[in-house]
C-alpha cells in the first residue's frame, strides 16, 4: 500500500511526458512550414472512418487528389517518424532517375543472419546493393528477354491446354489461380530451369510455396509494423520474414540446381546461370563478394516472389478491363490478328513487339492497378 501513491505518481508523469513528447513530434511538419495531414494517435494516418477500416491506396489516393498542383510534397507519419508523400510527378521522377543515388534505399526489413532469403535485392542497401545491382542487370537485357522467349511460349501452349479442359468441364473459371499457376511455371523454368507443371498440378511445390508467402504471411500486421519501426531490435531477436518451410524449399530447390548445373557444366542462359557465375567467378576482392550458395537462394526468392504475383494480378485485372469493354478487347483483337498476318502467323518476340495498342491496354491496367500499393524510398543524405 505504501508504494501504491509513489506508482501512481510515477505512472501519471510517464503519461504526461509522453503526452508531449508526443505532441512534439506531431509539430514536426508544422514548424517547418509544410503542408501536411492532421496525425491521428497512433498510427499517424487515418486508417479508420466512421468505425471502417481504410486501406493505404484510399487514403493516398485522398491526399494526392486533395494536394496534387499546390505543393510537391506532403507531410504525413508513420506512428511517430515524419514521412513526405510526394504528389508531383517531377519530384518523383527527379528522385528515381535524376537523383537516384540519394534514393535507392527502400527501408525494406531483412534479417540475413537468421532469414537468409530476406536479404535480397529489393532489401539490401547501401555498396553491397549498389555491387549486386550491377551484377544482375545484364540478366534483363532485352536479349535476355528474346532469348527466354520460347521458354515463355511453351508454356504459353500448357496454359491454352489447361484453360481449353476446364471450360469443357465448367465455362466458369477462376483466372486468377490460373493465371498464378501460368506465371509460376514460366518463373521456375526461366529462372531455376525447372519445370514446376504447377497448371498440371494445382498443389505443386512451387505453387504451395507461393500460396503461403502471399495468403499467410509470417508476421502479420503487427509483426510487419514492428519490423518497420524497429529493425534493428527485430535483428537482434532473430525476427524472420519468411515461414521455415518456404526457406527450406527455395534452399533445396537452389542447391539441388547449383548442384547439378556443376557436376555436369551445365549451361543455359538464365537467371541461375548467372547467379552461378557470380558465384564461381573472380570477385573475392569486390565489397560483396563470389555470392553464397544462401545469397543466390535469396536472389531467385526475389525473383520469383516479384514475379508470380505481379504478373498474375496485373493479367488478372487486364482481361476484367476487357471484359467491361467489348469496343476494346475488339480492337485488340484486331490488332494481334493483323500483326500475326504480318508475320506469317508465328507469334514472334518480333510479333509482340509490334503490338502498341496492346502494349497500351496493359499500361493503363498497370495505370488503374498498380500490382504495388506503395514505392518507399529511404534518403542517403540531407
């Protein structure tokens, strides 16, 4: 009882200090003279209204059209940490390209000590990134591209196969799942030459795999947040990213191929090829190094996380987009009929690249659909 007072004393002062501790960060934009949104305890955005939960995309999509044309950027937060949001179109493309060496970093969690596959390209920073980045460009040359193209097209046939036996059994079909299956089997060949068969077998390891990174991940909304806000102390507690089962297969699938690839010099010109290279070749004195056999793990993870699901989705909402408009999908139609007159009826990489309308169509789906709510990048220097 005698410590009751002295705790209740030492309680309302925590509060009070923190109260305008709080409020104190709450000024940061103020104080500076930028325009900024109202932060809301404790998140800093307002993700509820009228007692709904509102997704990132509708309150970003709020703010651009609220402050686009009046200033280049934003005020917001994050919890507690100030975040511009940019609603200029040249700020945006003076931080991508034209200062680009400021703004590479994303503030992406990884934990490469205990999650090996988290440490990857989209999450890596500072020299290592930059060393790696330079390494794996040549793997998305537009030769690369026209070279893997046939891959793409044979299993183009699959799909037209398994698409062509489903409708006979049922004429409604759920084209995300398949287009899923679609864009795995043609990420496993192209990058770990590897045929998945995930449109053969909906369970397939590939697919499974890519089920359980996308519908269930790791940490949650909670877990996610801390990540973000305190990565350093989540290194410390061995915080992971990725589920155990998902780690142990993309390792098994890795080392098996580097595996194979070297026992009987195999070569192909592909994701792994290259990877293979880096890690067989004379680099020991570069900052980062002949690769690992982890850091080619991590790297064909990126590759194939990024690819799957942004692929499938953007297809996915494509062909919805053509559904809603007949004049559209007619006019595409009309152009890939006469382009492939044009070409003999062989549908070339030449082919589809002479398809601008097209090319149009899957711009606009990228436009209204961004596969990717948000782009974050993290400043270097001030």
């Amino acid at each position: 009882m005698a410590l009751l007072i002295p705790l209740i004393y030492i309680s309302i002062a925590i509060v009070i200090v923190a109260y305008f501790a709080i409020k104190f960060r709450y000024q940061y934009w103020a104080k500076r003279g930028v325009p900024y949104i109202d932060p809301v305890f404790p998140f800093g955005l307002r993700f509820k209204e009228n007692g709904k939960r509102r997704h990132f995309i509708d309150i970003a999509g709020e703010i651009y059209s609220k402050f686009r044309g009046t200033t280049p950027f934003v005020g917001g937060f994050f919890f507690f940490t100030p975040v511009p949001l940019i609603v200029d179109l040249d700020l945006v493309h003076h931080m991508l390209v034209e200062d680009f060496s400021y703004f590479h970093d994303r503030g992406i969690f990884h934990n490469e000590r205990d999650d090996p596959l988290s440490a990857n390209l989209f999450s890596m920073e500072g020299q290592s990134w930059k060393t790696l980045r330079a390494k794996l460009t040549p793997t998305f040359t537009s030769g690369k591209m026209k070279f893997m193209y046939h891959t793409v097209l044979k299993v183009a046939g699959e799909f037209d196969k398994t698409l062509s036996g489903m409708l006979e059994k049922d004429n409604v079909v759920e084209i995300k799942d398949i287009l899923a299956r679609f864009t795995t089997d043609i990420i496993g060949t192209c990058a770990f030459g590897i045929e998945c068969n995930t449109l053969k077998n909906p369970n397939a390891e590939f697919r499974k795999a890519g089920r359980l990174i996308m519908e269930k991940p790791r940490n949650g909304v909670i877990g996610t947040v801390f990540l973000l806000l305190f990565p350093e102390l989540a290194v410390k507690c061995g915080v992971k990213v990725l589920h155990d089962e998902v780690s142990s297969f993309f390792m098994k699938v890795v080392r098996e191929t580097v595996e194979l690839r070297e026992k009987n010099n195999i070569r192909r010109n592909d994701f792994m090829d290259l990877l293979i290279q880096m890690k067989n070749g004379d680099d020991a004195d570069s900052e980062l190094g002949r690769l690992t056999l982890e850091q080619i793990a991590a790297q064909s993870y990126l590759f194939f996380l990024a690819g799957f699901e942004t692929s499938s989705t953007t297809m996915t909402f494509c062909l919805y987009e053509l559904a809603k408009n007949p004049e559209i999908q007619e006019k595409a139609r009309q152009e890939i009929e006469c382009v492939l007159n044009r070409h003999n009826g062989e549908f070339s990489y030449e082919a589809m690249m002479d398809m601008p309308y097209l090319d149009c169509i899957i711009n606009e789906t990228l436009r209204k659909y961004p596969p990717v709510v948000t782009l974050i990048r993290v400043v270097l220097c001030t």
